[in-house]
C-alpha cells in the first residue's frame, strides 16, 4: 500500500515539474522599441495570446539575422547588445527542445525611435507572384522583372533583407496555418 502511494505521489509531482518547465519555454515573442530609445530593441516573451510572460527570467539562445545571440531575460524582456543603425529587415528566430518561432520585421528608424513592423513572409510571396501574373497577363513580363529585380536588390544590399529569410518566413507562416 505504501509503495503504490509513493509511486502516486512521484508521478503526481513529476507531472507537476513537467508542466512547470514547459511554461517556462519561450514559444512566442513580440518585438518592440526598447523604453530607453537608445537605438535598441526589446524582446518580450508572450504566450500564445501576446500576453507578457513575466516570469521569464534567464539565458535564452536567438537566432537574429542568422547571428546565434544569447539573450538574457529579466520579467520577460530582453534586450540584444547591438543598436539598431538604421532601418533594416531583421528575422528572430527561437528554438525550443519542441518546436522552434521565426519571425521577420522590419524595423524603421528614424532618428533615435525604432518602430517594428511585423511581415508575413507569405505575404512577400504572394504579393510578387501576382505582380508577375499581372505583368505576363499584359505582356510587360520582361520590364515588370527588371523593375522588381531592382527593387529586391535594393533591399538585398542595403537593408540586409534575403531570400533564406523571406522563404523560412514564408513556411513559418504555412507550418502554423497547416
């Protein structure tokens, strides 16, 4: 009797532990301006519903940009050492031990304010394919190319934006909607 209480309780109390790990994973995260406006930004972990997860607190490994940074977490907020020079496309991305978040903004500056925007990688999908099934229906194919050609170069070389990052945007947003 007494062996099948202590086999109870241990099971009850490692149920317990486990649930109390799992919410201290960070699987969802909002990307504001930092309220110091040096130049900076903040990560906040939120649950699935973007409420803060205060009780955060620790070393968590991010993916920015492709640069693997470890951020440190105090009441659910961290900020990355680097400021922000000017406005840029940035991709987060976050793995946990069960999945992993990634998610592109962009962020615009203007003077020492940095407002994040939020894009849906589908979206830079999309919106270029029709564009292209527009230019073919009208049979401009070749100068409606050259146009956008010119467009992502500018934003490839000079707000650090890439086709890896559009694309694992691009089937985060899949992954989430399948």
């Amino acid at each position: 009797m007494k062996a099948t209480l202590l086999v109870i309780i241990t099971l009850i109390y490692s149920s317990f532990a486990f649930g109390q790990e799992a919410d201290f994973q960070i699987n969802n995260f909002e990307i504001k301006e930092s309220l110091t406006s040096n130049s900076k930004i903040a990560i906040i972990a939120t649950d699935s519903l973007d409420q803060a997860k205060e009780h955060i607190n620790g070393t968590y490994k991010f993916t920015i940009n492709g640069f693997e940074q470890n951020l440190a977490f105090h009441g659910g907020v961290a900020t990355p050492i680097h400021p922000i020079e000017g406005s840029t496309f940035v991709y987060f991305k976050h793995k946990n031990q069960d999945k992993s978040t990634g998610k592109l903004y962009f962020l615009y500056k203007k003077d020492t304010e940095i407002t994040p925007i939020k894009i849906n990688g589908l979206l830079l999908i999309i919106i270029p394919a029709i564009l292209l099934l527009i230019a073919y229906t009208f049979k401009r194919l070749l100068s409606t190319f050259v146009v956008l050609a010119i467009v992502y170069g500018y934003f490839s070389f000079s707000k650090g934006l890439s086709v890896g990052h559009i694309l694992e945007s691009a089937y985060e947003i899949v992954k989430k909607i399948i």
